[in-house]
C-alpha cells in the first residue's frame, strides 16, 4: 500500500487560490459598491441622531435646546450635510441595483454611467436640499 501525504500543506498547494487584489483593475462601480457599504453605515449613525433629536423635542424644553444647538452648530451641520449626502447616495445606489436587477443596464457604458449617475445624483440632490433649506430658513 502506498503512502500519501495528507498533510494539510500538500492539500492546500494542490487546490485553486483565488485571484488576489493585484489581478483586479479598479473599477466605479468597485469603488460604488464599497461607498454603497459606508453610507449604509452612516445611515444607521444619522438615524441614531436623528433620534436623539426627536426624544429631545418630546422630552422637554432644555434637552431639545440642547439638541438644537448641536445640530446648530458647525459640526453638526458637517453632520447634518453628510447624511443627507449618504441617503440620497444610498437610495440612489438602491436605484441603480433595481436597475440591475430587472437585466437593464449591464454592459460597460452603461453600467460606468449608472455609476457617474450615482455620484453626481447624490451630489446634486444634496446640493438642491440644502439650497432650499437655507432659502426658506
């Protein structure tokens, strides 16, 4: 009876490796799948401050001074920007797999333009929101 080397070394060199990071050439819609991930992310943080600020306002008069102030403030406006700027990049990015999904728009252009679509839309709409903000403010 012949021995075989069952070590797990020999195994592992036998098998198929995948390609690592250096195969793959950049790509939007890589670097779009990746800012889709962040702004889920960031959406659940706004979301906890959005709810921070709506207990303050049905808690009582100084915790919603409190609140307002913060959101008010510089840093809370940065804030304030940035998640209006991740939902409407994220529900765009929700487009674009709806998009996907339903077979359309697969091939190259199409999908580079679905991407560019995606950045500048979100761009735009926070531009627009906060433009329209700030005039009836």
């Amino acid at each position: 009876m012949a021995k075989t080397d069952s070590s797990p070394i020999a195994h592992e060199q036998r098998r198929p490796l995948s390609p690592h990071l250096q195969v793959y050439r950049f790509a939007l819609t890589m670097a779009m799948s990746i800012m889709h991930r962040i702004t889920g992310v960031g959406l659940y943080a706004g979301t906890l401050l959005l709810a921070w600020w709506l207990i303050a306002a049905a808690t009582d008069a100084s915790s919603f001074a409190t609140a307002n102030w913060f959101m008010g403030s510089i840093l809370g406006r940065l804030i304030l920007f940035g998640f209006t700027w991740a939902l409407f990049h994220h529900m765009l990015g929700g487009v674009r797999h709806f998009i996907w999904d339903m077979g359309y728009g697969m091939e190259h252009p199409e999908r580079e333009y679905l991407a560019q679509g995606t950045l500048i839309g979100g761009a735009v709409l926070t531009a627009l929101v906060w433009i329209v903000a700030y005039s009836v403010r």
